[in-house]
C-alpha cells in the first residue's frame, strides 16, 4: 500500500488527486524555442551548505515564500499568485501562473497525509529525476511526470490520468500503482508541489495541442515547468 497525500486544500489548484479524473490522451503544446541557459549561481543558505549551489537560469526569478522556508525558480514573463487560496494552517499557497494565465503548478505545505490505496491502475512514467535538495530522514524524494490509465472507463477523454509533480513515495513495482499522489516529506508534516496536464485544456491563449503525453515532454512548457519544480530548496529565514 503507497502513501497519498489529503490535498483537499488544492483540489482547485490542479488535479493530481489520489482518484482517477481522467484528462484524455493528446496535451498541449508550447512554443518551441528553448529554456533559457544558466548563467547566474546563488549561494545555499546555512541551512543547505551540504547541497550544490544553486544555478538560476538567466532571465528567471526567485521566489522566496512568505514564512521564509522555501524557494523556487521560474521563467520571467510567469506570475507568482501568493497566497493563490485558504492555505491549511500554518502551511503556504501558492499558484505559479504561466504567462497566458494558466495555472502551471501549486505549492501547499503543512499538507497531511493518509495511508490509502483504494485501487491499482495501469501506470506510465514518462520522466523521473531526484530533487536531493529536499532530502529528508534519508528518503531523497522526487520529480515525475506520470500517468494512469483507467480500463474500466468506456470513455476515451476520461481513461487517462497525467500529471508532474515532487513525490516521496517509493516507485511502483509491476505493471501497476495506486493513483497518482504527488505528496513530499517535508517538515512538520508534507507538502505538495505540482499539476496536472490536461490535453483538452482551452485557456485563451495556450499553445496548440499536440499528439502525446511523450511529445508533451519534449515542449518548453514542459521543461520551464520541470525545471521550476526541481528548483525547489530550502531557504533561509528572512
């Protein structure tokens, strides 16, 4: 049985949920051109001298969140909506909002979790990469973007599940794994960082589709997204 976070406090942030909301198949796509290189390096807080020093892509920001705990990089022309709803209590909110107003991922804290897993699904993983920054009782967590599929559904449009995001829960095994929970150790109890993909998106604005979860991937949506997420640190007291 894996871990799932209790993340009704961001349900209207992004759908990564521990149930299948099926988001259909096709995703869509940014515009081409590439992330921007890394040029300026930011010294690590005492509290993370033990961590690599961290590289800010040229053009980007940092954003610091409001208790002072952690920070992320983003892309200049994306927008930080803090606090983006009711944060649970003493934890943060916090919404990264791309430059045509779409909701890419969402930061909660203070983020309880429960042990459930009420079904397995057939399951993708289209990318994974540790985040050794948030490191915590010797259990590195960290980034995917995934998928479930849903047999039972005779609907097209709701038999897959796709989403990115931090987890510290342990990989799957098999051929199947419980739903999609995207739920990270972090002090006093967990935290959640990341959203859904839903190929049938229609912001005003977004980018055209394109025809697959793996061509998603390829697109500079996906990897200032990722690399936003991975960005994630902890950072010292202000």
């Amino acid at each position: 049985m894996r871990r799932v976070a209790s993340i009704a406090t961001a349900i209207s942030a992004f759908c990564v949920a521990s149930v299948l909301a099926g988001c259909g198949s096709p995703a869509a796509a940014p515009a081409t051109s590439s992330p921007p290189p890394a040029t300026a390096t930011a010294s690590p807080s005492p509290s993370t001298a033990t961590s690599p020093a961290v590289t800010v892509p040229a053009g980007w920001k940092t954003f610091t969140t409001s208790d002072g705990t952690l920070s992320f990089d983003y892309p200049e022309s994306w927008t930080i909506k803090d606090p983006a709803d009711e944060p649970s209590e003493g934890g943060i909110a916090v919404d990264l909002v791309s430059d045509y107003g779409k909701t890419m991922a969402s930061l909660r804290t203070n983020m309880v979790e429960a042990a459930e897993c009420p079904e397995k699904f057939p399951f993708m993983l289209y990318d994974s990469e540790p985040v050794p920054a948030l490191a915590q009782g010797g259990v590195t967590p960290r980034f995917v973007y995934e998928g479930r599929t849903d047999p039972a559904s005779s609907d097209p449009a709701e038999s897959l599940t796709l989403a990115y995001g931090i987890t510290s829960a342990p990989e799957p095994t098999g051929d199947t794994a419980c739903p999609i929970s995207h739920f990270f150790t972090w002090p006093p109890s967990g935290a959640i960082f990341g959203g859904a993909y839903n190929p049938f998106d229609t912001t005003p604005g977004g980018p055209m589709h394109v025809d697959t979860p793996e061509v998603y991937k390829d697109t500079t949506e996906y990897k200032y997204v990722k690399q936003a997420i991975t960005s994630l640190r902890p950072a010292g007291k202000q």
